[in-house]
C-alpha cells in the first residue's frame, strides 16, 4: 500500500497567521484548513462559530490516539509532571513519569478515594476544600498548555452542539489505516443535523458523504485507568466542564463500537482520556 502522509501545503506567511491553507490529511481527502499556533483546525458550520482541532492533543495525524489525560492534569501518559508529587511517590520516589491512573496518582486529590478533592469541587462531602469552581481554568487545561495560542478544551455546551449540529457515521477502518471511530461530517443540509449511521448503515438516511468533505476524525482511542489501556473499541473525550452534581467526576464526550450511541456523560476524573481541542 502507498504510503500517506500529512502534507501541508502553507503559502509564504507564519503560520499564526491563521489564514485559509490546504492540507491533505489522508488519501482522497483535501479539505481547506487553517492554522491557529501551527495547529491545524476546520470550520464545521457550527452556530457558534466554534472550530474544532484536526487532530487530538498529542497526535501527529487525525487517525493517531494521541496523549490520555486525567482531568485538570496537562501531562500525559508516560511523561513526567514536576507539578505532581503524587506520581514521585507512586514509582517508589524515583520518577515524576505519569504511568498510572487513580485518585491515589491524581494532582488534584489528597487521598486514596475520590472523595479528597483539593480543587474544583462542589460539596464538601467530596473534598475539604469547596472552591465552587466547575470549569476548568487555563492553566489545568490539556489543549491550551501543550498546544498554546488559543486552543482550550471544549466545554459540555460546545460539545453538546457538535454532536447536534454535525452528521455522525462510524468507520472501522478510517482513510485506510485500521482506526475505527466517528467522522464528524459539515453538513451538507440542514436535515442531516445530528444523524449518525453505524457500521450496519442502519441508524438513517442521509445525502452523500466522503472523506474529500470537511470533517474531523475522532478515534476510539479507549481509556487509561490504573496501568493499563481499557475498551480500545470506545472513545471518551473530555470537556472542561464538571460535572457538579458529582464533582469527582467531569463531562465527557463518550461512543462505542458496542451500541455506536453518542453519549454525553461524565467519568471520574482521574481516568485517563482523549482532548481534542477547540478554539473561537
């Protein structure tokens, strides 16, 4: 098989410039693209305006899994985080490297249960420190540390209209690289808003879609919780939203293989998950 690769194709300018360029992201599909801090993004007809990352945080290419997050923290699976002592006294007080994922490895924990939370937190039955704070602030968030400018993770909002907005069809195999996951499709009518079709082309009936149409990629990357990698058929997607009513938990965005639903649900906050980042 040939082999693809990201071409970017830039005019002579910086690209912080945000101006309209093309990129090629797989075989047959080229869509127009920009660049905000050498990320490149695409406009998905949203009504707010919103764009959404090519690629998850961490990934070179749309159909890479990218870094796993617990929620707050900016340092992914296998790297080491100074800021985080927790991480030292797991790895027997020889390394700051992030390779296990529970509250008792958790920045913003103090314990072993869930129920110690030092930040962003809601009750005081969860934590002795009540901050009332339920988003997350720049300096916690994933997207906005490791990529700059003024990429953010989304918030459940800005994730509830992506799913509401966007045509939605499952792939096991995306642009020919053995990746399954959801295409998020711009529509190309209005009546396709929020439909999804699923491997069995079962779900609904919509206009032609491929992948030379803009779209993002996003791969059921699985989730990292305790030291290993879990339901690799399945895709969870944080926000930078918590989720109050439970605040060891936050919002995410969550669909498998098993039943193709998309969910917005949330998860506890010391599971390591998939970002992908947006910005106004």
């Amino acid at each position: 098989m040939k082999k693809l690769t990201l071409l970017l194709i830039l005019p002579l300018m910086t690209i912080g410039n945000m101006m309209a360029q093309h990129i090629t992201i797989s075989q047959n599909c080229e869509v127009w693209a920009s660049f905000d801090n050498g990320y490149a993004y695409v406009y998905l007809g949203l009504p707010s305006g919103l764009k959404w990352a090519t690629c998850n945080v961490g990934a070179a290419n749309p159909w890479d899994y990218g870094d796993y997050f617990a929620w707050g923290e900016t340092v992914g699976y296998g790297k080491s985080d100074p800021s985080n002592a927790h991480n030292y006294a797991y790895t027997g007080n020889t390394s700051y490297l992030k390779i296990y994922y529970d509250c008792a490895t958790y920045k913003w924990c103090s314990g072993t249960s869930r129920g110690t939370l030092t930040k962003y937190n809601t009750k005081s039955n969860y934590g002795s420190v009540v901050d009332n704070k339920t988003t997350l602030d720049l300096s916690d968030d994933a997207a906005a540390v490791n990529m700059g400018g003024s990429w953010r993770m989304p918030t459940y909002d800005e994730q509830k209209e992506l799913k509401a907005n966007c045509y939605w069809e499952w792939t096991d195999n995306y642009s020919g690289k053995g990746v399954a996951g959801y295409i998020v499709y711009k529509v190309k009518d209005a009546s396709d808003k929020g439909k999804t079709k699923d491997s069995d082309n079962s779900v609904t009936t919509v206009g032609s879609y491929s992948l030379s149409d803009t779209h993002i990629f996003l791969p059921a990357a699985g989730h990292r919780y305790g030291s290993g990698l879990s339901d690799a058929v399945g895709g969870y997607y944080w926000s930078s939203s918590l989720d109050d009513m439970y605040p060891s938990n936050a919002v995410c965005l969550y669909f498998s293989s098993y039943d193709f639903d998309l969910h917005l649900d949330s998860n506890g906050r010391d599971i390591g998950q998939s970002v992908r980042a947006v910005f106004e």
